[in-house]
C-alpha cells in the first residue's frame, strides 16, 4: 500500500483504535514520502539554458523547463548563473562579425502553483558582457585535448569585441564592458494530461523589453512564445532514468535593434536524459537547439544552434538542489565555445 493508503486506511476504520504516537509516525511517514516525491522531480529537472551567443539571448529563448508543474500553493525559486565564452569572426559578401568576449547571465525565477493544472511566474535576468578571464583556460584545456582554438592563440586574451556591420548599417561595436538588466518574462504553465509515467504540459508567456539594445542586455522588442513538453519517467523500464522533451516557438516583436533582418517566428526545443545512480545525485546529458534568428549569410547568425550540456544535480536538502553543467556549441560558431553553468532550485 502506498504511503498515502496508510493515512487513509487509520482514519477509515472506526473499529479499531490507534494511538496518538502511531498516527503520528503514520503522518510523518507520508510527509517524508511527498517531500521525496518532491525532490525527485527536482532531481531530474533540466539545465535553465538557452543559447547565450550575445546577439541571440536578446530575444530570450526560454530556458529548458520540464512538463512537471509547481504543485498548487507552493513556490519555486530558480536562481542560475551562466558563465559564456565567446569567439569566432567570419565576413560575408555584404556582412561582417566578430564575437570575442564573455557573457555572463544571472536570473532570478519565482513560479507559483495556482491551481492543480496551471502555474504562473516571472523570470528577470541581470546581463554582463566583458573581456572576461577565461581564455587562457579555454586555450590550455584545448591544447591538452589537441582540440583546435579556432585563432584564439593569434588574439589578444580577454578582450571584448562584440561587432557586426551589414552593408553601411553598423548594428553593433560593443567593446566596452557593461551591464544591466536583461528582458525580464512574464510565463505561464498548463498540465495538459499527468499519467503514471509521462506527463504532457503547455508552457506560454511574454518576454518585455526591459533591457537595452544599445548594450546587448536586450532587443528592444516584445516577444510572445509557446512550447509543449513531455517528461517520461521510468525511461526503458528503469526508475532511475528519466527523459524531457520540448518543442516550441517565438513570435518575434518589432524593435529598433535589426528589424529588418530579423525573423519573424523562431523554433526551439531541447531533448534531455538524466539518470539517479545514488539517492542525492543524478548525472544529465541535454541538446538545446533553436532555428536563426536572423536572415543572414553569417553563420553565426543564419544557421540553426546546437548545444550539448553535460553535468548534474545534487540534493542539498530536502527541498535544494544544486546544477552545474558543462555546455558545448555541437554546431560551432552559433553558440558559445563554451558555457559554465550553476542553477540553486528550492521549494516551499
């Protein structure tokens, strides 16, 4: 019987009586079943990601989520951290970029369970684009590997240079450091249907303009998304492996920020598998893609994203669990070569 059977049982049997000690441990036993219930899917949740190439987090990608919903009347805090590398400079007949320095992105997300079926939250980012510190690591970590450094070693290190110019039109010189706050998002999410295994979820919302074109903290533009996400636990049969899926689409909004090469609707989504080898650690393995974003010859900007991020979760209390992850650009130059990743998720 189930820990929520026992409860029910003691108090649907007049006949016999029970102790106070008794019904007690019977509550304690169920709360200890829910919290692990809780912190499970907490475990297995994906990395907050999205592609921080600095001209593509202007228009907010939403980071991953699963199809599991904040329970009613409780909250979720996400506070997360990524660390992006960046460099690779390619021209075209009529374009040119250059995308030389380190985006750091850190955002705080409160979500809220409504009602047993829908849940309602707010993200907003707080974005820093710098020279940063990261390249002689990078360079060395290639180096050991025989990995190749795309030019790195012919720059100067840790320098910022976010340019890109079409025909006359310069869209960007970033080579001062800066910062600010990013384009916070208002969203909303939907169980669609939860059944023993797999659970299929609606995530919707709106992304603001509340962060600055001029110093690629945001796009100066309004953009509405939405996404379908499935979680299938007790993947192949076993209870310690899970897989997330999503599939999704942006509305792009009109802005002052490269209106007229933008395009008008971007798909995006991710695949991810994670796997519990002990109580209080899981390992993941997750691909983020998402269409251009840009009507542009630029690889950087006209090609579709791949990204492969590898790490995990520790359970630090009952109700805290820690993310770190590792993400790769699988299809180079339109992503960052690297991206180090921390996520704090706690719940109350």
């Amino acid at each position: 019987m189930d820990n929520a059977g026992t409860v029910i049982k003691l108090a649907t049997i007049p006949s016999q009586r029970y102790s106070v000690k008794q019904v007690l441990a019977a509550l304690v036993f169920l709360t200890i079943g829910l919290m692990a219930d809780e912190i499970r899917a907490d475990l297995f949740e994906p990395f907050s990601t999205s592609n921080l190439n600095p001209f593509v987090q202007l228009h907010g990608i939403p980071a991953t989520r699963s199809a599991n919903l904040v329970e009613k009347s409780r909250f979720e805090w996400n506070l997360t951290t990524s660390i992006a590398n960046n460099f690779t400079a390619n021209t075209s007949r009529s374009e040119s970029i250059a995308i030389d320095g380190e985006t750091w992105r850190s955002s705080v997300t409160a979500t809220y369970g409504l009602t047993d079926r829908i849940e309602i939250g707010v993200e907003v980012p707080f974005i820093r684009h710098s020279g940063g510190s990261l390249d002689g690591l990078i360079e060395n970590w290639h180096e050991v590997f025989g990995l190749p450094n795309g030019g790195r070693g012919d720059m100067q290190s840790d320098r910022l240079t976010y340019a890109w110019i079409s025909g006359v039109t310069t869209h960007a010189n970033l080579q001062s450091s800066t910062s600010g706050m990013g384009d916070a998002t208002l969203h909303l999410g939907y169980r669609l249907n939860s059944g023993t295994n797999r659970s299929w979820s609606l995530r919707t919302g709106v992304k603001l303009a509340t962060g600055d074109a001029e110093k690629l903290t945001g796009s100066d533009s309004t953009d509405i998304f939405a996404s379908l996400h499935m979680t299938q636990t007790d993947l192949f049969g076993r209870s310690s492996l899970v897989f997330h899926g999503s599939l999704g689409a942006i509305n792009i909004g009109d802005g002052n920020f490269t209106e007229n090469q933008l395009e008008d609707w971007v798909a995006f989504g991710s695949a991810m598998v994670t796997w519990q080898p002990w109580d209080r650690i899981s390992l993941k393995t997750q691909l983020d893609f998402n269409s251009p974003l840009y009507d542009s010859d630029l690889k950087e900007l006209g090609d579709p994203s791949v990204q492969l991020g590898l790490g995990g979760a520790i359970k630090l209390t009952d109700r805290t669990v820690l993310n770190i992850a590792v993400i790769e650009d699988i299809i180079t130059d339109t992503s960052p070569d690297v991206v180090f990743h921390l996520g704090l998720r706690t719940r109350f």
